[in-house]
C-alpha cells in the first residue's frame, strides 16, 4: 500500500481511536484542507494588490521621492516571503517523517497564523519583511500534506484530482478573497487584512483538528531517507522547470496594481477586478489541469506550456489597450500557468518515489523560487526605468526557458527509458522477478 493509498483502509487488527470516517466527515476534511490553502493564497498573492498602501506605510519618505523604487524595494515583502517558503520546504518536509500528517497539518496551519498575525503587527518595513519570511516557512509543506491527505481521502487513482483540491483553497482564494481583501486594505489599511487572514487560519487549526482522520505515526521512515532522496537529479531538474516556468507568471503578477494603473490606465478601484479575473483563471486552470494530469501528465505539460507563452505574448499586447482586455489576458495567462501546477506537482511526487511528502514539497519551494525570481527581475527592470511594461517582457522570456528546459527533460527521459528497457530485455532471462528488475523497471516507470 503507497502513501497515496486510501486512508479508510484499516488493518483489522489497528485499533480505532474514532469513528469511522463517513462521506460527510470526509467532505468537511477535505473543506479544512481547501480552506487552509484558502489562507495561504490570501496571505501570499494580497500582498501584490496591497503593494502601494504597504509601501506608502511603511516607505514613505522614498514614495514621496521616488515612487517607482519604493515600490521595487516594497516588492522585496513578496521576495521574502518567497524565500521562506523555499527555506521552510525541505526542512519541514524532512522532520514530517517523524509526525502523522494529521497532526503535522494542524501544527502547519497554526505556524502559519503565527506569521500573519507578526506580519500585521511589526512597526518597520524590515520587521514586516522578516514576519513575512516566517510566515512563508509553514506553505510549502502545508500544500505538501494536504495534497497526500487530499488524494488519500479522494481515493486510489486520483493523485491529480487530490492535488487540485488541495490547491483549489489556494486558486479560490485568488477568485474571491484577493479582490475583496485588496478592496478592504483600500479601505482599511494592510493591516486589517493580515489580521483577517490570521482569523482564517485559527478557524483552519479547529477545523482540520476536528475533521481529518487520525493517522499514526509513520513506520519504518527516517530523515536520513528523505535527505537521501535529495541527491535524485530529475528533483532538480523538475524544481528548475517549476522555477523558471513560473516566474514568468510572478513578473507580471507582481505589480498587477502598477499595470493596472500606469498602464492601462484604470483607476486604482479597479484593481480587485483585475484580481478577481486572474483568480478565475487560476481556479478553472487548477480544475482542468488536475483532471489532465490524471489522464496524461506529458501531455499536460507539452499543451499548457505553450498556451501559457501565448497568454503572455497576448497580455503584453493588449494591456494598455483596455481595462477589458487587461481583465482577459490575466484571465488567460492564470488559467494556464495553473493547468501546469498539479501537473509539475505530480511529476515530482512520483520522481520522489517514497518521500512523496518532500516531492510535494519541494513544488511550493520551487514554485516560489519562482515567485522571488519573478518579482525580482520584475522590479528591477522597473527600477532600471523601462517602465510597468517591462515586466511583461520577461515574463515571456522566463516562461520560454521553462518550456524548452520541459521539451529537453522529457526527450532526455524518452531516450534514457528506451536504453535501460533495451539492457533489460537483453537480460530478461537472468533478471525476470529480480530485485535489480525490478527495481530498474520502476526507475523506467518513475516521472510522466
């Protein structure tokens, strides 16, 4: 039985702490689940809707003298909680193995309201970006977890679809609670809406405690193992895919504020409208891409990635032209980068093999290497003075990187599969049920 495998099944011997999970408890967990990854999407993406009022808080003297590197230099808050992400991922997903996932959720989903709420208080600009930093450690391994609980309670055979859902907080909360939390930090101040935030997690700790099934202890798994599991090259190889890809999305996404404004032209009451559209994006995106990847991860990626270029390529082409088309084109290029997200996200939980929570993972680390490269590169081609055009620009280069370095990987797999399965049947008389078989024939098997 895999780590994927349906948690409702029981050994008759295991003892029964609870009650028996029934659909109804079944779809409150998977509620929990969805709503922490509700909150981790509030906390990471308002803060690119809430960039101006946070940078005119915190950096006014600068704002008030040259607003362009205030906000560039306000960018480095998403940077930072980025960074967290990346450093908290492998760390967290390392010690998982000596908690149950039950509980190491609910220890997740409370460090994160730990972050937000440090967040909302600190004085100084540096503090803020050092909360933000510790409000990011609990978010790669929280989305890392929840992604297994999710599949394990969705049943076998839906590894995409359970990855999706636990993604889906994640995607909903760019659809609704982004927009509405950027128009309440207009209102309120940024403050308030980390406060708000830190609400929704406290709710998440009760809910998960109270709803997903208990699990004991893993068995048989020590860290030594999942660090072992780090020296895998296609790891990197798929987190260099995930980091390049996606930050061309995170260049643009970054400054949607700026865009809004200064280059298209619309007030700044816009904004939570151009937010809620890339949020349906994302949402539509992350439900057509789990159910892809469930039928066919390489074709998921060899489809979504060019489809993804192409929504840049037409954002770039018509933001200025109008507020509706600025609403379609992040429409456009959010549902693509999301139908790629439970893809790449799958692709490393198999390359992980048994340390699938380290491969899920290392997907939100990546992802948000990709989230600090992206602001990065896009506030310094602000900042070098090409404009909130630029970033757009890049956004098409970065996302064009990630496509041939996917195109490179798989043809590379093609081929070495082909070899090794040539040595094997070479060898077929001598290896059939051998240990050397078969494990080589699960290495073959292994990514897409």
């Amino acid at each position: 039985m895999t780590a994927i495998d349906d948690i409702r099944t029981v050994p008759p011997d295991a003892p029964r702490s609870e009650p028996e999970l029934t659909p109804a408890r079944r779809r409150l967990a998977l509620l929990a689940i969805a709503l922490g990854g509700f909150g981790i999407g509030a906390s990471e993406f308002v803060t690119m809707g809430l960039l101006p009022g946070l940078a005119h808080g915190l950096l006014g003297d600068q704002m008030a003298t040259d607003p362009e590197g205030g906000i560039a230099r306000a960018g480095i808050a998403i940077s930072a909680y980025a960074l967290g992400v990346v450093v908290g991922a492998p760390i967290l997903a390392v010690l998982s193995v000596r908690w149950s996932r039950s509980s190491m959720i609910v220890a997740l989903a409370a460090a994160l309201a730990v972050g937000t709420i440090l967040s909302a208080v600190m004085p100084t600009f540096e503090l803020t970006v050092a909360a933000r930093f510790l409000a990011g450690i609990p978010h790669g391994a929280y989305f890392g977890v929840a992604s297994l609980l999710a599949a394990s309670l969705m049943g076998p055979g839906n590894q995409g679809k359970g990855v999706a859902l636990a993604l889906s907080g994640l995607t909903v909360a760019n659809l609704i609670g982004v927009p509405v939390l950027t128009a309440v930090g207009q209102f309120a101040g940024w403050r308030a809406v980390y406060l708000l935030i830190t609400l929704i997690f406290l709710v998440t700790v009760v809910a998960l405690y109270r709803t997903v099934p208990h699990q004991a202890k893993p068995v048989g798994r020590r860290m030594v193992e999942e660090v072992v599991a780090l020296k895998r090259l296609q790891l990197w190889i798929i987190m260099g895919i995930a980091a390049v890809g996606f930050a061309g999305g995170f260049a643009v996404f970054s400054y949607v504020a700026d865009i809004t404004t200064n280059v298209t032209g619309a007030p700044a009451a816009a904004v939570p409208w151009v937010l809620a559209a890339a949020g349906l994006g994302m949402t539509v995106g992350n439900l057509i891409g789990g159910a892809a990847t469930d039928r066919s991860l390489e074709r998921t990626l060899m489809i979504g990635f060019p489809l993804y270029i192409a929504a840049l390529v037409g954002l770039f082409l018509v933001a200025h032209v109008s507020l509706v088309a600025l609403l379609i084109g992040f429409f456009l290029v959010n549902a693509a980068n999301s139908s790629l997200n439970p893809a790449m996200q799958t692709w490393l939980i198999r390359v992980a093999h048994r340390s699938e929570v380290l491969g899920a993972s290392l997907n939100h680390a990546a992802f948000n290497v990709a989230n600090a490269l992206g602001a990065a590169l896009g506030g310094a081609v602000i900042a070098a003075g090409f404009g909130f055009e630029a970033p757009m620009a890049v956004s098409i280069v970065l996302a064009s990187v990630g496509f041939v370095m996917v195109v490179t990987t798989l043809v590379a797999l093609r081929v070495r599969a082909r070899r090794t399965l040539e040595v094997l049947s070479r060898h077929e008389d001598t290896m059939t049920g051998s240990i050397p078989a078969v494990e080589a024939r699960e290495e073959v098997s292994v990514g897409v």
